[in-house]
C-alpha cells in the first residue's frame, strides 16, 4: 500500500476568501474515495488540488510523491486523470471520439501536429470498447448525448493508465437511464484489484457506484468527517453538513437520502 495523495494542513485562500482551511488528508493507492458536502464546502478546489492544477496557499501537498511546488509539473499530470465538465468544454465539439481519448497522450484536448504511433490508437480503441463507446470512435464529441459526452471524459481520462484518477461529478446532469449505465460501468472499474485510487466529487449519495471504499464530508472548507464509506456516510454527518434533517439508507452496496 502506497500513498497517492498526502495534505498536511492546507489551506487556499483568494480574494481574502478562505476556500479550505488547514485540510489534512491522505489517500493510499488501493482506495476509492467519494467527496460530498454542500455547494461552496471546497470539493473542486480539493480535486484541483490533487490534480496538481493549483497550489496551496499554506500547508504541504504531496501528489504521487511529488511536494507542490517543487514538482516538475510536465512529468506529474500525465499520471494523474483527470475528468470535469470544465475539461469538456475545451474539448473541440467537432474533434472525434477516438482523437478525444487518444490525445489524452500529450494531455491537450484537440489534435494538432503530434505524433501517434499504432500503440496510441490500439490504446485508445481498447479503453472505447471498455467503455462501452467502441461503436461511436468516429462520431464528433458535439454530437454525442451527455451520457456519451461523460463517459468519453473518463475514458480519456484513463487512456494514459494513471496513478491517480479525479472524476468531478461525473453523473451530473445525466437522466436516470444514462446514470445507471455511466454507474454500472464505473462501479465495475473501480472494484477491479488494478484500477488505480479513485477521488469521485459529487452532490448526491445515489450517484456513488459500487466499490467505493471511503469518503470524506467537507463543510466550510473543512473536514466534518473522513474514512470507511459505511462509517462516514451517516444521517449525522450528512446532516450536520448540509442543516438538514436526513434518513440515509445503504441497499446493495448503494447509498440513498432524503429529508426525514
């Protein structure tokens, strides 16, 4: 067991706004963790974060064994991947989804003037057939349904065999049928004994799949809880972070929530 990811007290803080505030946390290589918490708690900072895209205003990040700061940045975002709807928007709508996946191997999000040789795209087509996408390699990424569009970006995101992998809400905005597939696929991946970490942001405790192991409760750019996913997703944590009354049920592995 290795760690993928040490905070040793960090915070971020802009425009005189404290974003997080002296976070500890750390993430081993054989872990699959879920944030929650409510609207401006910090999640997508934190992701950042791990993602190497930004620093900490104060305290220690460690990503891959790389200190922030000091790291090459080049050599350490290649082995992160990454998956956000802010991602998808540079995405060129009229790119293929093959040359989406496939330029995941110089971390841009349009084909230009690289190089690919044959392993690249025999890569990519393999990732696509896991992914359940083999069948729209040619389509234009515009033209896909959101449920498509989510499952390309975390196909690309995994094109590269990360270490570490971040998925920013993956199933927001997807209708009932497309989040159960994207889940379904998801769950599978993340209980194989060779994925790598996974760190999941989302709003909604019936958005996590099978074979997430731990999650962290964020409120106020703070720690209200972390650990083992059945000890830390309680009516209480839950309900404390977001000033809510809450009955939270767990059925089959899966999470559900509602006001009580």
């Amino acid at each position: 067991m290795a760690r993928v990811l040490q905070l040793s007290d960090v915070s971020v803080v802009r425009g005189g706004n404290t974003i997080l505030d002296s976070v500890s946390w750390t993430v081993n290589d054989d872990e699959r963790w879920v944030i929650l918490g409510p609207n401006g708690a910090g999640k997508t900072t934190l992701l950042q974060i791990a993602a190497a895209m930004i620093h900490p205003s104060g305290g220690t990040a460690v990503v891959l064994d790389d200190t922030l700061g000091k790291a090459d940045l080049f050599d350490l975002r290649p082995r992160i991947g990454f998956a956000s709807t802010a991602l998808a928007r540079r995405i060129p709508p009229t790119e293929t989804v093959l040359n989406v996946v496939m330029t995941a191997a110089y971390a841009v999000t349009g084909r230009w003037n690289e190089n690919y040789d044959d392993i690249d795209t025999r890569r990519a087509r393999r990732v696509l057939a896991e992914w359940k996408l083999d069948v729209l390699a040619d389509r234009r990424f515009g033209d896909l349904s959101d449920g498509e569009q989510k499952r390309v970006q975390i196909a690309r995101s995994i094109m590269t065999d990360p270490e570490l992998l971040l998925l920013d809400e993956p199933a927001a905005s997807l209708d009932l049928g497309a989040r159960e597939e994207l889940l379904q696929i998801l769950g599978g991946y993340a209980s194989a004994p060779t994925a790598p970490a996974i760190i999941m942001v989302t709003h909604h405790v019936e958005e996590i799949p099978l074979g997430f192991s731990h999650a962290l409760i964020l409120e106020a750019g703070g720690i209200r809880a972390a650990g083992p996913i059945h000890d830390v997703l309680t009516a209480d944590n839950l309900g404390a972070a977001f000033g809510l009354e809450l009955v939270v049920e767990e059925r089959d592995g899966r999470f559900a929530a509602r006001a009580a």
